[in-house]
C-alpha cells in the first residue's frame, strides 16, 4: 500500500488534524494566499456541484426561481435594521475606494486618495438589506406577493479564526429571501424550508439532522424566529448545517415595505431568508470518512466506480482495458458515472490508496485470473468489504451496492448519532457528559438567556435547539433550580 | 391590444432607449441601488441560467473541471505582471478594512480604523493573478500538464459609464485558467475555446460571429495573442461576445511557476486564459429582438410555450385548461416547457403582450371554437405568424417549428449580418460606410498602432479583429498609404 500517498493523521490521535489532512490529501480545498479564504479545487468543487443541483432542483420543485443581487451594499442600507448591523458589523469587508495608482515613492501600484468612495461599500456577509431595498419596488399590492427568490452566491464574514469549509472569510451559498401576504404563510415557508434541508442532508448527504427552533440568543440577527437542521461529527461536536429564518416583519420596516391588501389596507410585508453553504462540505466530510480517506454518499460522489487493471505488460492491460470499457458502458446506461484508471506509470496499491483515499464509493478490479474465470474483485468503500462477483450482470449488482452504500452510510451515521444523545437532569451529569462521552445532551432549561450564556461560559456548550419533537414535561433548570418547560438540545459545536 | 404594458420606445426611435426599455419592462435585469451594479431579476437570471448550462457542459466535453478561487486579491500579486496591472488599476474596487463600529459621534456604523488591512486587497477583476499563485504549488513536473479549469464567479470593474448587461461594475462570467507544457499546446488551447465560443454563439443564442485576432492594442493585459468573437448589433454596432487569451508564459514568469519537462531541464509554463460574462445577454437582447419585445432562440427561452385560453365564463375556462393540460403534457413529454395562463383577472390581449415582450418562442391560443373544430391556434414569435393547426399532433408540429424558430432566427442574424460587411479602400469610403450604413468594415491597415489609434480618434472606429479567414492581398492603408497586408475587420462597437 503506498502509505506515503495517504499519511493521514488518525482520527483518534487528532480528530482535528485528521480532518484538516483529509480535506488537503484528498484534493478537495486548500488554503490560499489571502488570509481565511479558501482554494475549492476541483474534486471538492465536483461535490459541491452535485449538492448545489440536487439543491437547486429542490427549490424549484417547491416554486423558487432564482436571481442575483449586488455583492455590494451600501452602508447605510446595512445599518438599517439594528439588530442585524449589531450582528455582522463586526465582521464586514470594507470598500473605500475604487482604483489604484502608480505608487509615487517607488515601485508598484497604492491606492489613489483622490478615488474615494462617497458611501463605503460593505461586501455582503448575507443580502437581506440590499433584497429588501429592491423588493421595495416591487411589492405594491398583495397580486405582487409571494416573492419566492433564491440566490447562489459567494459571501464575506470576517472570521479571525478559520478552518476550510467549516469557517472561511469567503463562502459559496445559497440565500432565499421571501416576501408574503400574512404571518402564517411566512412561518409556514420557514418551516417547509429547514424541512427541504433535512431532507437533503439525509437524502443525499446520507446526514441525519434534528430540526428544531433556535433560542433568542442564538437566532440569526435580524430574525424572529430561527430554524436549525443540526448535524453530529464523529467526534462529538454538533455542526449547524443549514437555517432558515422568520424574519417577521423587521426588513419590511426598515426599508418600508408596504403592500395594498385584500382589505385595500396598507401593511408591512411579512419576511423569511434561508440558506446553506459550503460548510455542508465540511459536514459531509467529517460525518462519514475515516482514518483511510473520505467516505462519500454514492448519490454526491463525483465519479462513483473506480476500475483498475491488474495487469503484466502491455498487452494485458489492453486486454483488461477492454474488458473495462465494456462493463463502463453497461454501468453507463445505468446512470452510474465510472473512471477506468489505465495509468501505467503507477503500482495498483498506489490507484487503491488514492480512490480510498478520494472515496470513491466502489472500486472494481479485474486481472487476467478474473478474466479467465469471467470474474471481477468489487469493493465497496463504506466498509472495505470485497466481495468476486460475475461480470455479467455486474452493473445491477453495482447498482443495487451503490444504493445499499448509501443508505448503509445514513444507518450507520444515524445509530452513532442516535448513541449520542443523552438526557440528564444535573449540570454534575451534563458536565461529565460533555467531557466523557460528547454528542447531544437533552436537559432542562429555564428559558432565559442569562442561564444559556452562563452554561456557555461554564461548559462551551450551547443550545443547539428546541427540537421540534421536544415535549412539554416537568423538571427544572440543572443550574438555576428554576421551573422547565422542555427539555433542549444542548452540545459542544463547530 | 395592452399598449400600457409595453410602451417601449421603438429601436427606429432610440435604439439604446428601446434596449434600455426593453431590459426592465421584460424583466429582465435593474438597475440597482449600488452605482454601476445590478439586479438580474429571475426572468434574466433564467436565460443565463440556460447559457451557463449549455457552455458548462460544453466545457466539460472538452475536458476541463470546475474549481473556486477567492473574491480576493492580495494588491501585491495584482502588480506583478506589469501590463496586467496597468491595464486594470484604474477599475479597482479596493477593500481597506474589515470591520464596522457605532459612530461615535451619533447614530449608525462607521469604518473601524482600527481595523485597516495591512495589505489592501483587490476585488478581483480577473482572477488571472490569484489563480498563478496557487498554480505555482500544484505544478512541479510536466506529468501536472495540463491543468484545465474554469470558473464560475462574479467580478468587478469599477466602469464610469455603465449600461445593463453591457457595461457593469459588477459582472457574472466564467474563467477558464489553463496550464500547458508547451507554447503550442497553450496556443492550440485558446484557439479551442474561442471555437467553442463561437460553437455557442451560434447553436444556442443563434448569433453569427466573426472569429478573429485582437491587434497588439486591443489585447487583453498581460496577453500575447487575444482570439476574439465579434457580433453585429442591429444598429450595426459591434459587440465583443467572448475572448480567449494566448498568455504566453507572462503569468507563469511573474509568479515564478516552472516545471521539470521530459528532458529534465526547468521552464515555465505556458498559459491561456478565457471568458464570456453576462454580457452575452445584451449579445442576445440586442440582437433579436424587436419593438414588440424580446425574441429568444427557442434553446435558451426559458418557457418555450405558453398557452392561453380564451373562454366566457368560470365553466369555459375550466374546459379550455383542461383541454390544455392534455396537450401541455404531450409537449412536455417530447421535452418543450410549456406555461399554461389560466390567470382570469387579466384580458387574453393582455397575455398576448406580455408574452410578446417577454419573448415566449410560440404561443398555442385555444377557444371554444378551436376546440369544437379540434385545432388551436399557433403563433410564432419570431415572425409573429399564426397557424390554425389540428390538436392532435400539435406536439410534432410545435417540435418542428421549435427547430425552425432556432434555425430562422440565426438565418436572419446572418444575413443581416453579411450585409452589414462593407470592403472600402479609401478613408472617404470609410468615414461614409461608418455614417451611413454602420456595421462591419473591411479595410487595409498598415499594422501599426499608431494607425489604429488616429482611426479611431477621427471616427470613433476600433479594429475588432483580424479575421482568421482574412486573406492575404496586396493594397495600402487607406490613412497613412503604406503597405497593407490584409484587410482588417473595424467597426464602432459596444
């Protein structure tokens, strides 16, 4: 085996290092040169393609269109709506100036003071502001509603501390922003949304994510209610995968909004955004990979089957080549997307670590014994499993695996994430939870902000959510001793 | 007939008026509250939705890859390749700084000065520099040739002058950034894709284009040969519709990218570069349509048929769309996309228009008298011809005139297009073709840039290209009479 391809830390020697290593080796992003932006490289970009197809088609299919809005946004639209500003001003790039000059004292270029802008110009960290401002001039009755836009975009949040596709100062996204005639449509777009997420993240991405509302203190800056799928890593920590918000009518009102209703009466518009980035790459890759390389879901993996040649001379890999091309073709007529790796230059133990190391969900290899015997060596990535199997028929087989990979991914994700939530009913319990075991711990809560930030500030944990399938039931605050009502989903997170 | 909602200037009248008109009433972009950028509202966003499908595919069949790199350029690397900079210093959206605070001297948020950037950073124009310095780790030895990748991104180009589409501060395009072993391969590269630009320009957007060389002014920054598509607008101006760069190894030697070659020896490499943006749209837009409203070549029309009933009563109109059901599913079945306006709150005349402007390739009208008879009424919008044709079979027939739309449009493109060629000698010629008629000239030039430049000061007149298909002959420039090689394409463009 060609260990030196592959190196990877383990991850149980540093889960974080393992990761990190994993997204390098395998070809997926890597660092550049402007600080906490990342370089997606094409095996990575390849998988977040597929996501953003699956994703688009779901949009539409539930009555989106698509649009774009500036990557700028003036200033003072930004500061508009209070809470929002609050939230992300912190974190903003800054245009000031709009051209360079020869730099006077020396070599190379400055920028020219005389090209100041007379309005700063923040690069989006998220659109709501520049939206609404537009969806002013176009929201006059309720005829014009609903609006059901989404946008695929690249965003800027100013992160100090940045890790590739979990945190980056640049991001790719999708940002829904819908405008609708009364309260409950919106609610009801908020929710069928984080639905349409939690059904991608378990669908394609093989996730499973438990929905829930977000507390006061962790919504999104602007919204008045926040929608969470959250997703486990392997490691314990929670990660939120995708939100979407009810923004009431804040946006609305900042940017005076009104439509004529039904009734001929004037009122605000009612909002909602939502949006998933390519942080869903980092999720996907921490969720299901493991100390060989990536392990990726059949339906997201950019080419699905490997084939490689076991081979003597150059004959025989024409031979085994052949034989290759035929089987692909079958297994093209089927939807499955196939590489023959015919690469001469390599030992096969080099291709084996490489494709294990990439994820391809199956790798078939045939040498002139299996030939002979009108076999082929099929081995699924999930589980290393091998199995001989004929190759005639072998693209149902393959067909059939490639489905049982995928699903046999979301079971085992599901059991550890299922293994992982605990109920206490003492912060002693939580405590050691959290330092023992990791994952989702279900504990009382008194509702307030106070008691949520003091267990931040105790134990780095945070509420994840009030899960949606949460239950009313007695108990009372394992810090505070003051009445609960629910028990919510407390972890550690990225 | 609905004159209210069309009310577009006619081209006779102002040709830019009426494109301008024609942009915002279709729907089809804004102007936004950000100077310069602006708002691609979902019917726009649709079509180049269609043209970022058909040309990413095509890009894929020619082997190339997405990958993503940063919004952001170090102002550093922007300058190290010396044409490159100067030709787009002047243009630069500048990033100084990365965080707000509250004004301390009253309301809102103000630039933090605490935050300024320690180097300013670029909002890239052209990814060209990023891409190089990230290029310089992934390329050791000639077995890392070729590197083939695109990309999909939005870039800023601070334009004084802007117009939708056409000219904006902020565009959408893609990049292709390709790394060779050798100058022909490199050269064999952007010939290729200039092909495919072209290949493009024709199957889909049915816009004939003339493929030629840039001269040494008209290059782009940091090129050494720029291949070029030239379309001709209606008011027989020109419109640059997509480029492909011959590098050199200019980007390679400004970010020190060298390569161990098959004989060992070091060398740097060679690069092209490549891209269309949504100026392809006004490409589209302009070249079509007509005072009517846009018409859209039926292969990037997002819904290529709308049906629409014509009916007395809540009864009928049940009947009608019914009716319309069976055959939008027919249609569908054969791959059209069909619309169905069942709206009874608007006058089928004020479908009609909106249907014309917005371009709908054909128009299937059923009544009750349609129906009693079996037939509908077709109308194309090319021509705005009507056909009384048998519903059954409808779909074969609306197949069929599809194609027939696709192929007429191209076909009168070209020749007007051909008709707008004019071979002059003389610079009296010229200035008078220039004035009277418009469109492309063919002229001789004497290879300078001198020439070229006092051309177009006197007549406001730049070379486009120099055809590839142009021939050899004798003849002298017809400012300065020195000796001419070939003719050359000049034009007044956008």
């Amino acid at each position: 085996m060609a260990k030196e391809l592959k190196e990877l830390t383990s991850r149980a020697e540093n889960y974080s290092q393992w990761y990190n290593d994993l997204v390098v080796k395998a070809g997926l992003a890597e660092s550049s040169a402007v600080r906490g932006c990342m370089v997606i490289k094409p095996y990575g970009y390849a998988i977040w393609e597929k996501m953003h197809r699956a994703l688009d088609d779901m949009f539409k299919e539930t009555g989106h269109v698509n649009a774009y809005f500036p990557l700028f946004i003036p200033k003072s639209f930004f500061s508009r709506e209070a809470d929002h500003v609050e939230g992300f001003a912190k974190e903003c790039a800054v245009v000031t100036h709009y051209r360079l000059m020869n730099n006077p004292d020396g070599e190379g270029v400055v920028v020219d003071p005389d090209a100041k802008l007379e309005e700063e110009l923040i690069v989006r960290p998220t659109s709501e502001t520049i939206i609404w401002n537009t969806y002013k001039n176009w929201i006059q009755s309720y005829r014009d509603l609903p609006i059901l836009i989404n946008q695929w975009a690249n965003v800027v949040r100013w992160e100090m501390r940045t890790r590739l596709f979990l945190r980056t100062a640049e991001f790719l996204w999708q940002e829904g922003h819908t405008a609708h005639e009364t309260k409950e449509q919106a609610l009801e777009e908020a929710d069928k949304m984080i639905n349409v997420y939690a059904r991608f993240a378990q669908n394609w991405m093989a996730l499973p994510v438990i929905m829930g509302r977000k507390t006061a203190n962790e919504r999104f800056a602007g919204a008045e209610e926040t929608f969470t799928i959250e997703a486990l890593m392997q490691d314990g920590k929670a990660l939120q995968s995708g939100t979407s918000h009810f923004l009431g009518q804040n946006f609305a009102k900042a940017f005076d909004v009104q439509f004529a209703g039904r009734d001929g009466k004037l009122d605000y518009v009612w909002a909602t955004s939502w949006g998933v980035s390519t942080r869903l790459m980092g999720a996907l890759i921490m969720a299901h990979s493991d100390d060989n390389g990536l392990v990726l879901p059949p339906r997201l993996a950019p080419t699905q089957v490997v084939m490689i040649p076991i081979y003597k001379g150059e004959e025989e890999l024409r031979r085994m080549v052949g034989e290759m091309e035929t089987v692909a073709a079958k297994l093209k007529a089927k939807g499955i997307t196939v590489k023959i790796d015919d690469r001469d230059n390599v030992r096969s133990g080099f291709k084996f670590a490489e494709y294990e190391l990439k994820g391809f969900p199956v790798r078939i290899v045939i040498g002139p014994r299996d030939l002979a015997a009108g076999t082929a060596e099929v081995m699924r990535r999930d589980t290393l499993e091998k199995e001989t199997v004929p190759i005639a028929g072998i693209e149902d087989y393959v067909n059939r695996l490639l489905a049982e990979i995928q699903d046999n991914i979301y079971q085992k994700a599901l059991k550890f994430r299922d293994s992982m939530i605990t109920k206490v009913d003492t912060f002693e319990e939580f405590t050691r939870v959290l330092d023992e075991k990791g994952g989702f711990v279900l504990a009382p809560w008194d509702g307030t902000t106070e008691t949520e930030i003091r267990i931040k500030e105790l134990t780095k944990a945070t509420i994840r959510c009030i899960p949606f399938d949460s239950m009313e039931e007695g108990g009372v605050d394992m810090l505070t001793g003051k009445p609960s009502q629910r028990r919510v989903l407390f972890a550690r997170s990225y």
